[in-house]
C-alpha cells in the first residue's frame, strides 16, 4: 500500500501542485490543503482510471474515497481487488 500511496502523491505533487518534490501528509484533507478542487479531482479520477484500469463512478465521486493519498489509495485497492473478483 505504500507504494501505490507514494505513487499517487508523487502524481498529485507533480500535476495539481506544479512541485514534484513537495510533501503531502497521507491523511490529510486535500480539500482542506488547498491541494485539489473539483478541476483537479476530475484530473485525478482520470488518471486513476487511465494508470490502474478503474473506473470511477459519479456515485464514488465522494471525499470518503478522493480526500485524502490515504483515502485515494484505499479506494483503488479496493476497485482493483474488485476487478480481480
């Protein structure tokens, strides 16, 4: 899990916040950092979907899955578990 977390922030560092060596607290509020609005939600749901073959629906859309790099990479283990199944 640390890898797909590390992999995420490192994506999140380089293309929301233009700093590819910035730090993001895993647990943290990226709505509440400032890091993502909607426009950069709607990029990383794309990037989720293109780099780990997802898909994202609306009803997911949600900060319980896209709030946080904890959060994020909860939910694509989760999607990519499910694919699998």
């Amino acid at each position: 899990m640390q890898q797909l977390e590390q992999q995420i922030s490192s994506y999140i560092a380089k293309n929301l916040m233009f700093d590819e060596k910035a730090q993001i607290p895993r647990s943290e509020s990226l709505l509440e950092l400032g890091v993502m609005d909607s426009t950069g939600a709607m990029d990383l749901v794309m990037y989720l979907e293109s780099e780990f073959g997802i898909t994202v629906a609306d009803e997911e859309l949600v900060p319980e899955n896209l709030d946080s790099i904890e959060r994020i990479a909860a939910f694509v283990k989760r999607k990519t578990t499910e694919q699998v199944a």
